[in-house]
C-alpha cells in the first residue's frame, strides 16, 4: 500500500521510512495474534462437535420427517399445472381497459391480440394453450321445484367434476340470470360469453346442459380434429341444408373456440334472443324455413340452423357439425343399451389382465389408450356398443319435472339414475367400489383383487 505524503499537520520529525516499517509491523501482529485466535475457535467448535455426536444412534424410521421448502418450493406447490397463480404482471392488458365489458350486448373487437397480449404476459400459461379447456354449465338460480330435482343436478354436476378431474380440465357452475331478458335455453349464452373473458388462458369454452351427462369418462374430446373449426355441434348437415329440419343439430352442448370470430358469432347467435326488439319476428322466420317446428317463439338451436342455412360462406366454414359419435346423444336411444355395454367391457377386461391393473386414478388417460384397440369393432354412435359420450335428457327436465309428455315421468327418472351410476361406477372403480346394480343409486360394493378376472 502506498501512502499519501505526510501532511503540514503530522509529526514531521519521524523519517518517512521509519514511518513505513513501524505501520506494517503492527498491521502484521494484528494479522496473526486474529488468525491464532481463528484457529483455536475451529479446534474448540471440532471438539465440542465429536463430543456431542451419536455415531452409533440408528435412525428413527418410525417418526414422520417434514421436509422444509423454501420460497420456491412454496411457489411451485401453490401453482396449478405449472401456472403461475400468485402473480399478476404489473404490465397493462385488456383488464385495464374500462370500456372492456363481459356482457354479451356489449362486442369485443380485437380479442385475439388482447389474448395474444396477456399469455405473453403470462408465460406460465403459453404451455399446452392450444388445447385447454373450460367446461362451464349451470342451472337456474332459484331451487327446484320437482322434489328431486337439486338432488339430481347435483348429480349432474358432480359427474362433470368428476370427467374434468380426471382429464384435467377446469369447470365453471353458475346459478345466476348475467342478463336477466335472456332466460330459459337463452341463458347460456351471457355466461360462454363471460367464460371467455374471465379466462383468456383457455383456448376453448365447453357448454354442457345440465341435464347432460357424461356417460364415457375415459373419451377425450378429439380437439385435433377441430383444428379448422372454432364452433362444434352435435348434428348432420343433410338435415339443416335438405331436410330444413330445427332436429338438425343440438345446441345443449357445444364447443366454442375463445377468438374473435366466436365473439362476433355469439352476438349475431344472441340478437335473435328474448332481449332483442325483433324476437317476436325472429320467431316468425324461423318457422317460415324450419317447418317441422313446433313453438312460435325464437329459440337458439333453431336460430344456430338458421345461420349455418343462411350464411355459410360467413359462418358455416368455421362450424364443425359432429355426427359420427355421441358428441350428445339422444337419452331414449342410450339407455337401454347400457346394460349390454357395460357386459362387453368386462368381457373384453377379462381377456386383457393389463386392463384389470388397479392404478391411481391420475394416470386414468394411459389405461383409456389401452383400451383402444378392443374396440376397434365397437362402432360409434347409435347401434355401437362403445360407451356414448354424452347422455343427454332432453325433454325430461328434471329440475321443473315438467317433462315432456312423449315420455313418462318414470322413464325419464329411471333412465337418468341408470345413465350417472354407469358413469358412476366408472369412477368409483379408482376408489375400490362399484354400484353392483346401475338402477340402484345407493348401494356399492367393495371391488376384489383382480376384478373382473
């Protein structure tokens, strides 16, 4: 170290030299009296150490060891998927915008760069966005008058959850009117429209009635074979173009792309509904071309034909009608064949001892793969004995019990327990259990090792 020359101020009468040498003694004395005491501090923490050590102590086993996590082990543990869920980006999006509505009598223009915008603001959920899914349904908001009616939704709902846990899709209930005047089969409608707002991540939103259920928890909605479409329907085209008949589709259960074109779409689908000025003459003209319906009034699956008939090159393009599986199938043709399908995949388990393997229920998707090539000869859709993959009980109305009057009361009530315990057992299989009898809501049985060998 080289020192500064000493000032008017310091004892001038000590030689510069002599100066020099006495500073770096003491500085070297200080070095080693504190290195000496270094030393002896480590021998000192060394002994105490040996000392207090059990080497000859076996582990204890038998007492639980907590591990301890530190920040982001506790980040990780509280992300979903690998999604960030406890932070927002401080950078502005459409969520800022005052003017950005979720109601459906107000558009939205520009949504697919106001998407693109916020997963790149939120990275954690770019990862498989291409196919992620909401399932969002819902029931009236008031509780139901036919006496079994909650209990039944509640039915309903639960099999949706379970399907959605087990595919790991996410699943929106609502109970609430988002707009008032659109009510009945027009209320679906507000809250797909708020869906796709309040959930930019998910590509996209799938509707299913209430009185729907999922009758095949291991299908998986072949979303690959949509890739050109942004709106699927169960239907035939035949029947919407050269029959004009409103039977030609159903709109109690549908996939709808989160984009812009699916937002312009459900304004025009929705200006035909109970809250336009024009809903009586709507009604009107969807009866002069659909004759073979019944009612005056506008409805949405007629007016969903009336698009698809009307302007093809503007929507109809983007429209997938699915008709070679129970995309929604038809509640009177199903269940009376799930007895007979139920047979067929046991007989086909007890072939295939891979397929009785007990597993967690997570890894429920590698099983379903497995399953596959028995059921190449099974067919799809009506007079098939492949599960069908969605039940759905149109016309039984099972929350106002004013059923409709093709059917009994008795039917429909019996072929609703019988289409959510077979869905049932399918679940329960996981946990140990199964329902020994479809028809009976309220017994199951413990599963033996094996089953069904």
């Amino acid at each position: 170290m080289v020192f500064p020359d000493v000032s008017p101020y310091e004892n001038s009468r000590i030689p510069k030299s002599l100066g020099r040498c006495k500073l770096s003694s003491f500085v070297s004395d200080v070095v080693m009296f504190f290195g000496g005491a270094l030393v002896a501090l480590l021998l000192v923490w060394s002994l105490w150490s040996f000392a207090n050590s059990n080497p000859s102590a076996a582990p204890n086993f038998s007492k639980a060891t907590t591990p301890s996590y530190g920040a982001t082990s506790l980040d990780n543990a509280a992300s979903a998927g690998g999604f960030d869920l406890r932070h927002d980006q401080p950078e502005l999006t459409f969520y800022d915008d005052p003017k950005m509505s979720y109601s459906v009598e107000n558009p939205v223009k520009n949504w697919d760069e106001k998407r693109r915008r916020w997963l790149e603001h939120h990275r954690s959920f770019t990862n498989g966005a291409s196919e992620r899914v909401l399932l969002v349904t819902g029931s009236q908001p008031s509780p139901c008058r036919n006496p079994d009616g909650d209990h039944l939704l509640l039915r309903f709902f639960k099999n949706k959850v379970d399907y959605c846990r087990r595919h790991g899709y996410e699943i929106f209930y609502n109970n609430v009117l988002l707009n008032p005047k659109m009510f009945t089969f027009w209320a679906k409608y507000p809250v797909v429209r708020a869906a796709m707002v309040a959930h930019p991540e998910a590509e996209w939103i799938w509707w299913v009635d209430s009185d729907a259920a999922i009758t095949d928890m291991d299908f998986k909605l072949p979303l690959k074979r949509y890739k050109d479409h942004n709106l699927v329907v169960h239907g035939w085209a035949d029947m919407i173009y050269e029959k004009k008949s409103w039977t030609g589709l159903n709109a109690g259960v549908f996939l709808i792309r989160n984009c812009q074109w699916s937002m312009d779409f459900l304004d025009k689908w929705a200006s035909m509904g109970p809250q336009s000025p024009d809903y009586d003459k709507w009604g009107e003209i969807q009866r002069s071309i659909f004759r073979d319906k019944l009612f005056p009034e506008s409805d949405d699956q007629t007016a969903l034909a009336y698009l698809i008939l009307t302007e093809k090159e503007r929507w109809a393009d983007k429209i997938y009608t699915e008709g070679e599986y129970y995309f929604e199938g038809y509640w009177h043709e199903i269940v009376g064949t799930l007895d007979h399908i139920n047979d067929r995949y046991v007989q086909i388990e007890k072939r295939a001892r891979r397929l009785r393997r007990r597993h967690a229920e997570k890894v429920s998707e590698s099983y379903s793969q497995m399953m596959e090539p028995y059921l190449k000869g099974a067919g799809n859709g009506r007079g098939s004995w492949r599960r069908p993959f969605i039940t759905h009980f149109t016309g039984c109305q099972p929350c106002s019990g004013k059923y409709n009057q093709l059917y009994s009361g008795d039917s429909c009530s019996e072929g609703m327990q019988k289409a959510l315990n077979f869905a049932d057992n399918q679940v329960l299989r996981n946990f140990g259990y199964i329902h020994p009898d479809i028809r009976n809501s309220s017994i199951v049985t413990p599963l033996p090792f094996d089953f069904p060998s």
